[in-house]
C-alpha cells in the first residue's frame, strides 16, 4: 500500500499550483496527472497556442510551456508526479483511497481533485480539420487575436455561455451570429434580451452546422434549417463552440455532491467539497469563469484549505 498526506488529481493550472503551494508547506503532495480520461496530462492549455491572458508574460506563452512551467516548479517544490489516471476513489472511510490505472491503490489522508471540464465538441471531421484555425471553444481566450478583428464571427449555442460569448465577441468582430438549433433561447431572459437587442448580434434560429467550410482556415459554415431542412452557406473567419462542457467527475462515481450542471459543489467561498478532508479546484467546480488563472487560483485555496484541515486532524 501506498500512503500519501494529500494526493492531488489533476495536472492543470488548479492541480499543479495546489502540488506548488502544498509542497512548500512541507505536505509531500502526490499528483496524479492523469494520462487518458478526460484530457492530457498538463490539461487543456496543452491543447492551444499562444495564451495572452495568463498574468507575467507580456508577450504572452505557449500553452504547452506555460504547462511545463508549471509542472517543473511542482517538482522542483517537492511534489511528485505520477502519469496515470485515478480510475476509482473510496471516500467512504479515512484515510481515502485512490486505485490508479496502473492498478496502484493509494491511502491518502487529504484529497484534492482538479480534473477540470472537457468543452463539448461538434462530431464533425471539418470540425478536427479547422479546430485552432479559426475555430475555438472560449471566447475570452481567443476572440482578442487579431485574425478575428472586425471579421463576421459566429457562436453556436443557446444557453448563458453562448450568449456571454457573443457579448464579449461584440468588441471585435463586425457581426456576432448567433446560431442556434432551436426557435427559443435556454438562456436567462436577462441574457436573451441582450442577444436579441444588440446591434451586432444576428440570431438564426433552428440551425445546425452541417459542416465548417474553408482551406488552410476557416472561412464559413454549412448550416441546416431543423425545420425545412434547407442549406445555406454562412461566411465567417470564427467561430466559437458554446455547446457545454462536461465536468471530469466520472470516477468518482457519486460518493461527491454535484451542482445541477455536474459541476462538483464546493461550500461558500471554500474548496471545501460534501465530504470532509475532500477539496475541489479549478473548472472541475467552476461552471462560470473556466480561466486558467481563476483555475490556478483555486488551487492555491485548496492547498491552504487542505493544509489547515490536516493541521487540525493532526492535532485533534
Ligand atoms: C482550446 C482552449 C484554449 C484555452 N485558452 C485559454 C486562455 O487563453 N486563457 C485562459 O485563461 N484559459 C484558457 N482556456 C481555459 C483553461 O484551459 C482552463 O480554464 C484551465 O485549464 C482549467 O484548469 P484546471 O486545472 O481546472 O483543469 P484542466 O486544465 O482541464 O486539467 C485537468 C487535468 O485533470 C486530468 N484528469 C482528468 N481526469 C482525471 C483522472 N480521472 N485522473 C487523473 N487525472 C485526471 C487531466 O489529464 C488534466 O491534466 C482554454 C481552454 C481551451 C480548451
């Protein structure tokens, strides 16, 4: 049996600024970094280019480095790292344990998971090909790059997020579609009546992507009325997926409270989760901003939480 004070799972921003913090407060953390399920070890920075919002690089940095970065500081702090995925948890007695997918099970007194949430994607093969080529799944990230200024942009969705999407898209295309495959929003009335009232945003109701047309990069869609089943072809030069993100919660197999979304639930203003000496960081529990630096930040809090918490089991 392997034994560990606090085992960290997940090695995103949330998952390696925890390993960070809680190394240097003498913890000995191990993190898994997962290696198949739900996403690639470094999370989903690893999948983009060049981020411009991450605070300390004025040019901003590669995604992959900036992952690299971090995972070399949690290792030079102290922590350790393991390449394979948590495959089941029992949170049932203490200490908890964790079984790896190399079949490996842990005790560990404290947990923190951060496994992040996997942004739905369209099934479509064009939608692979043009994927970071002028197709993105956050608007927040990329819709300051200069390849969508004051181009025609497109959102697809209809909930909260893809109106916020549109909104924040407003500052740099010419014209924000809003394409939809219903004939009514999901989305909060507060919310609907922005989408419906701004000047920039043109709502199509009852479309679906066909497919995304372009070369090298992406320059339209192939949509399809749901109702008469007509086509039409859309110019843009982006376009950006709300269609939801899936939060990475599937092994734990329901022994941690989730939200209505699948979001798992923290306390008020903790990382603290349902089940004592268990803390959640990052978009694992974060329906709303899903920023790497939030994400980071949150880590930061579950570390502290979890030291404290296993400061008082200690002496207790
Ligand atoms: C294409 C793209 C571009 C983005 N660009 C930006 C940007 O420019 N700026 C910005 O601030 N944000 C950006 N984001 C959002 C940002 O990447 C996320 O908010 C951030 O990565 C969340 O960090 P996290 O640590 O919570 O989770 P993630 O980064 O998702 O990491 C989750 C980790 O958990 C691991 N994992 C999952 N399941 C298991 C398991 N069972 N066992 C072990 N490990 C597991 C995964 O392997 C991964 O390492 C972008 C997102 C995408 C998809």
């Amino acid at each position: 049996m392997n034994n560990a004070k606090l085992a960290i799972i997940g090695s995103g921003p949330a998952g390696l600024t925890a390993a960070i913090y809680a190394a240097r407060a003498n913890l000995s953390p191990v993190l898994f970094e997962g290696f198949m399920s739900g996403g690639m070890p470094g999370g989903q920075l690893i999948t983009t280019g060049l981020v411009e919002n991450f605070p300390g690089f004025p040019e901003g940095i590669d995604g992959q480095q900036l992952m690299a970065n971090m995972r070399e500081q949690a290792e030079r702090c102290g922590a350790t790292l393991i390449t394979e995925d948590i495959d089941t948890v029992d949170f049932s007695q203490k200490p908890f344990t964790l079984t790896s997918s190399g079949g490996d099970v842990w005790n560990a007194d404290a947990v923190i998971i951060a496994t992040g949430a996997t942004a739905r994607r369209l099934p479509l093969d064009s939608e692979k090909k043009f994927w970071g080529r002028g197709i993105s799944a956050c608007a927040v990230c990329d819709g300051g790059l200069p390849i969508f200024r004051n181009k025609e942009l497109a959102v697809l969705g209809g909930g909260d997020s893809a109106i916020e999407e549109a909104d924040h898209l407003t500052h740099f295309g010419s014209v924000v579609h809003l394409i939809h495959r219903r004939d009514s929003f999901r989305a909060s009335k507060i919310m609907q009546k922005r989408a419906l009232e701004h000047p920039k945003i043109k709502v199509h109701w009852n479309k679906i992507v066909e497919e995304f047309l372009g070369d090298e990069n992406l320059s339209g869609l192939r949509l399809k009325d749901t109702v008469t089943g007509a086509i039409s072809d859309l110019p843009i030069s982006g376009c950006f997926e709300a269609i939801g993100h899936t939060p990475n919660v599937g092994f734990l197999n329901g022994q941690i409270a989730l939200d209505e979304l699948g979001y798992i639930k923290t306390l008020s203003g903790s990382t603290a989760t349902n089940v004592d000496g268990v803390f959640a960081a990052g978009d694992v529990q974060d329906a709303k901003y899903r920023q790497a630096v939030s994400a980071a930040g949150s880590g930061c809090h579950a570390a502290l939480e979890a030291e404290r918490w296993l400061g008082g089991l200690i002496h207790a």
